[in-house]
C-alpha cells in the first residue's frame, strides 16, 4: 500500500449538481469545525440549453468565483467549458494547498483526463501527500483511476464521506 493510499477519494454516483451540493455542505461543516479546506467548487451557470452545466469553479477560501464556460459555445464544439478560466482558478488555488488540511477540487472531468484544467492542482496536493477529495463521473472513471491509481471510489452519501475524512485525520 502506498502512502497515497486512503488518502485520496472521489465521490461517484451522483449528478454533478449534487455531488458539488454535498461537498460544498461538507466543506461549511468542516471549515466551522477547524479543518483548513481549499480548492474549488463547481457551481451551475443556470443555463439550461447547454452540454455542460458548470458555470464558475469558487474558491473555497476567498469566495471568488471563476468563469469557467464561455458566454457563446464555439462553432466546432458542443462543449462550452472555458479551459482558460478553469487554469486560471487552478492556478490561484495551488499555493494554498501546502497549508491545507484537505484539498477539495470540483471533478475530473476531460480537462483533467488531457493533464489540463485542474490537473497541476491535483498534482500539487498529492505530491504534497495532503487528503483529495473530489468527484468523478461514470464517463472518466477509467481516467481518474489512470491518474490516481490509489484513490478510493465513494459514494454520495455524507456518512460515507464523514468516515473517510476522520479516518484520514487521524492518520
């Protein structure tokens, strides 16, 4: 067993909508509590015409949002996330990760699977051998498993990530 191991999980089994929902209450939960979480959250845009649902990754610690889809999809492509945006916030988390007790980041998603989006924020924080929480969809399991071998699948279930978190605190 490596040291990674236990030590970094995703949440599976849930719409986007509300995994970010439960981990957003968790984070309020543990913050209040003490626990020094960073990273980034997803939140909708509201658009219900589009492929892609995110609108803004929030940083956990300062509040501030990031676009993180564009106003216009491009012509070539469904998608309308804004990889620019979405490094742009990775890059304003990474130098929290250090005094983290937790890093939470939104997803995996198939920014992450190319090594872009969030990815340099993934790798910090495992490097760093700090606690990962996030989530993945059933569409890049296989990709998440590729980048974090170690990692444990849980489910969207708020016991099921409480006992995971205290078992990793205690550690």
């Amino acid at each position: 067993m490596t040291p990674a191991a236990g030590r970094i999980a995703a949440v599976v089994g849930a719409d986007s909508v509300t995994a970010q929902a439960l981990l957003a209450a968790m984070i309020n939960d543990w913050r209040a509590l003490g626990a020094k979480v960073v990273g980034l959250i997803e939140e909708p845009h509201g658009h219900s015409d589009r492929t892609c649902t995110a609108g803004i990754l929030r940083d956990i610690v300062s509040g501030k949002p990031y676009q993180m889809h564009f106003e216009t999809p491009p012509n070539h492509t469904a998608c309308d996330i804004d990889a620019a945006g979405v490094e742009t916030a990775c890059a304003a988390v990474i130098d929290d990760v250090l005094a983290s007790d937790l890093v939470v980041l939104s997803k995996l998603g198939k920014l992450e699977a190319m090594r872009r989006g969030l990815a340099a924020a993934f790798e910090a924080a495992i490097g760093a051998g700090k606690p990962v929480l996030t989530t993945v969809s059933d569409r890049h399991r296989d990709a998440w498993q590729a980048f974090a071998p170690d990692a444990i699948m849980l489910p969207a279930d708020e016991a099921a990530i409480q006992d995971w978190w205290r078992a990793v605190r205690t550690r």
